[in-house]
C-alpha cells in the first residue's frame, strides 16, 4: 500500500476535532445559561461516586481559560491521529478516556479532576511513542513536530504548579504510552529498491554494467557489425499533401 493510499483525507479527519469542540464548549455554555457547575461529574479519586467523572471528566472544564487552553491541542491531535491512525483512532480516543481516568481516579488528590487535558496527553503520548516505534519517516516526522509544538506538555506530568490536575496528566501520558505498545497501527510498506531484493544479481544490474571490476567507469559496449545488420532498419515516409488554399493560389 502506497503513502497516497494509507494517508487518505477522510470526513473523520474534519468531524472528529469538530465534534470534540463542539462537546466541550456546549457544556460550558450549559453551565453558563443555567448558572450552575458541574465540576461534581468529575473525577474524585478512590470515591465509587467519582467513578462517573472518568466518562465525564474531559467535557468539564473550570473556567474559560482552561476551556480555550484546551481546545485548539485537542482539535489538532485529533485531527492528527485520526488521519494518520484512522484504523485505530476511536480506539485510542474512547478507550483512552477510559484508562486515563481510571489511572487518575486511583492515584489522584482528593479534589475534582476535571477537564479535557488527559486525553490531551493520551493523544500527544501516543502519536510521539508510535511514530517513533513505526520507524516510518512520515510517522517519526509526525512525532517530532508533537516535541517541538507540546514538548513543554510533560512538564505538567508532575507536581510543578498548583491548581492543576498533574495525576490526569501522568495517566493520559501512561496511557499513550501503553496503547502505542498494544495497539498495531497499519501503515504503508517502504518501498525496495532492486538491490534490496532478495534475488538481486549485480550482474544482469545494467547501471553496474558501466563499471569494471575496479569501481572504474567504463562506456557501454556498442553493438557490432553483425548486430547492426541484424537489427531491422524502419523506414519512414512523408507524404505532403497541398490544402486547398495552396492548391488555388497554384492554380491562378
């Protein structure tokens, strides 16, 4: 399968970001028209309640700030992951959600954990890890360019600043992690060259045929006499037929 092929533009790769922001920003506008908070759907640790914060946690947020921090990553990695990954992509986002918070239900402070950030770094997580161990050029470029945009992201995975939920973090960076080990994403064959074959023979190779046993260049062989003779000489005739135009100039 060819790169054309494998990384096709898909309305996933448009609706997934979409309605990602859309989700997130309609439940703040639903806080906001009914004056209320729903930061009790999310996550409180070791608490059978709180588990319902792991489905509702990521579309929670505290503030318009922490809101708008996290939209525009979300939108890119998942624009990101669902076009380079789209065979496994809704598996690495739900699932996601899933362990993430799961991880943050069983290690974090006793105190809400709200907000889109682990899956942020479940994303992020996994798209550096898999394109590093795909060794696929367009893949590894990927991950590079996730370092050099959110490379500042794993600082957040510990304690450094107060007021932010560092154990969903660390569980969306885990989880990232893990699902680039468990999951086997498809991704395009790398083209071989002859040499590369396993049936390759440097003899009947015609660009090595201009080289002599010393690695000196060497003309290719012209052919003899005989071989000219043999060769069939193809001749071609023209035949000029006059338009009318010519014809009636000739004839005044």
């Amino acid at each position: 399968m060819s790169d054309s092929e494998h990384f096709k533009f898909s309305n996933a790769v448009l609706l997934a970001p979409l309605l990602g922001v859309l989700a997130v920003w309609s439940v703040y506008w639903m806080e906001l028209l009914n004056t209320t908070n729903f930061n009790e759907f999310g996550i409180y640790p070791r608490s059978l309640a709180g588990l319902k914060g792991i489905v509702f946690s990521p579309f929670i947020h505290g503030s318009l700030e922490h809101l708008y921090n996290n939209t525009i990553p979300l939108a890119i990695l998942l624009a990101a992951i669902f076009y380079f990954y789209k065979s496994i992509a809704l598996r690495v986002v739900l699932l996601g959600i899933v362990l993430s918070g799961f991880i943050t239900w069983s290690i974090g402070r006793p105190s809400f954990h709200i907000g889109a950030s682990g899956l942020i770094y479940v994303l992020a997580s996994f798209i550096f890890f898999k394109g590093i161990f795909t060794k696929y050029f367009r893949l590894v470029a990927l991950s590079l360019i996730v370092v050099f945009i959110y490379g500042s992201l794993l600082w957040y995975i510990f304690p450094v600043k107060e007021g932010i939920s560092w154990e969903g973090h660390l569980g969306g960076f885990l989880t990232g992690l893990i699902f680039a080990f468990v999951f086997d994403a498809k991704v395009p064959k790398p083209k071989k060259y002859d040499w590369e074959r396993e049936d390759y023979n440097e003899a009947d190779d015609p660009f090595l045929k201009h080289f002599d046993a010393d690695g000196n260049f060497i003309e290719a062989p012209q052919p003899s006499e005989g071989e000219l003779e043999d060769n069939k000489v193809i001749e071609i005739r023209y035949v000029y037929k006059p338009s009318s135009k010519t014809k009636d100039k000739e004839d005044t």
